[in-house]
C-alpha cells in the first residue's frame, strides 16, 4: 500500500484528505459501475453480434477515450512526465486491451473474466523486477494469491467442459493478455512511485496517444481493419454500442487508476478479481 499521493481526485471528487476506507469506496465505485457496463456490452457485441474485432475495438475505443478526456479539460501543458516514459506501459496496454476483447470471439464472459482474474499473481511477481517498483510482498499474502488462482483455474475448467462457447485459441489469447497485465499494472505503480504529481488523466492519455499506432500492424496484418470497417459500417449501430461501452470503461480505467496510485498494483489487481 503506498503511503504519500498528492492531490488525488476523481472526477472531482478529492480523495487525498479522505479515511482510506472512503477512497477505496470511491474508486471501487467507479470501477464496478465501469465494467459491469463493459461486460454487458461486450458479452451483447461478441456473442450476440458475433463481431470480434478486438484490435478494431479498442482503436475506436482510444479515440473515445480522447474524447472524453479532453472533456474533463486536461491539455498537454498539464503533462509532468516525458512522453517516452509511456512507450512500455502503452504498448502492454494496447496489447492487453486487443488480445482481452478478441478471446471474446472464442471463450464466453465469465470464463474470459476467471481466467484474467489471476493476473493478481503475475502482478505480485512481476513488480520485483520493475525499476522504481522493486516491490516484495510476505510469503503469507503469495500463498493466498496462489489459493485464489487454484480455484480460479478449477473454475475455469469446469467450464470448459460445459461451455459452448470455449476454445484453445481464447485461452491463448487471453493468456497473452494476462502476461501483458502483469507489467502494465507495475509500470503504472512505478510511474506513480517516481512522480506522485502524475495524474490519472495524464497517465490514460499518454498511454492512449502513444498506444494507437501499436494498433495498427496487428489490423492490418490480420486484415481486421478493412473486415471490421465494413461489417461496422452495415451495422452502424455497433458504433453507438462501442462509444457507450468505453464511456462507462473510461469510468472504470480512471478508478482502477486511482486505486493503484493509493494502494499499489497486486492490491488493485487483488480487488479487481471480486468482480
């Protein structure tokens, strides 16, 4: 947990001065409202569209982000961090959201959301060898890590065998997504660790500015952005379910921002698998 942040707020909502319990309330909040919405919309898209363009999605889904924070009035003027320090955390970022969106075309819902619940160990582990993090934790908290991720996995093969909807290459994706999730929660604990006065905002941005173009290769190649624009563009609608969507996750990646920069990277990632 980490012991100093300087003028933390969401959505203006101060949190610095508040009990810590009132924090956690706060941002937890915003988190569940965020990807209650997400998984609905994208459980309505992936499987009863049947459209998965998780590489398309997420491109549109910066460009929304953009949006929307330009709306809570941050410029670049406001940035205390290089842009170079975001070229690790946007690439493991951009990386995470596509392969996380694409395995929806191969796992259903729930299994999809077992499966990225056990990020909390790869997190735990993964911040020993952060620079600037270098964060260790007690055996006791590892062993309880390990215990969560056991009935996670038992979860998640029990469903394999009853689900429809459950395939070799999802779980590869999402695993890909996984190995991606253990970095980035760090890198953006150790960019808070080093400069307190970085903000939510500022982090999201220049994640999301940097980000986009690690999109692109990965469309092209596999041709998604042509199949993608084209089925999109005879359902317009999907636009609207998409801008809805990364509204109520832009809730959602703002507060678990706040909760990492207040009680640290394996707390959040802990936090995050009760959904």
């Amino acid at each position: 947990m980490k012991g100093k942040e300087k003028g933390r707020a969401l959505f203006g909502i101060a949190l610095t001065e508040r009990p810590k319990w009132q924090q956690f309330l706060i941002c937890s909040s915003g988190f569940f409202f965020g990807y209650l919405v997400n998984g609905i919309c994208e459980e309505y898209v992936y499987n009863r569209l049947q459209f998965s363009y998780g590489w398309y999605f997420t491109f549109v889904q910066g460009f929304v982000y953009l949006g929307l924070i330009h709306l809570q009035g941050f410029t670049m003027k406001q940035m205390v961090n290089p842009w170079k320090t975001y070229v690790k955390l946007s690439a493991v970022l951009m990386g995470s959201q596509g392969l996380t969106k694409g395995s929806l075309a191969f796992l259903n819902y729930p299994a999809q959301l077992m499966f990225k619940s056990t990020k909390v160990l790869p997190v735990m582990i993964m911040g020993a060898f952060i620079p600037g993090l270098r964060r260790k934790y007690p055996a006791h908290e590892y062993i309880s890590a390990v215990l969560l991720v056991v009935g996670l996995i038992l979860f998640t093969l029990a469903d394999a065998q009853t689900s429809p909807n459950f395939s070799f290459i999802g779980v590869v994706m999402v695993s890909g997504a996984l190995v991606m999730d253990s970095f980035l929660g760090n890198l953006q604990e150790a960019i808070f660790t080093v400069n307190p006065e970085t903000t939510q905002m500022e982090m999201l941005f220049c994640s999301t500015v940097v980000g986009l173009p690690f999109l692109i290769p990965p469309m092209v190649l596999t041709g998604e952005l042509f199949i993608a624009w084209k089925s999109c563009y005879q359902h317009l609608y999907v636009y609207a379910v998409l801008v809805f969507e990364a509204m109520a996750t832009f809730v959602g990646q703002v507060s678990v921002l706040s909760l990492i920069a207040i009680f640290g990277a394996a707390t959040t990632a802990m936090f995050c698998s009760i959904r």
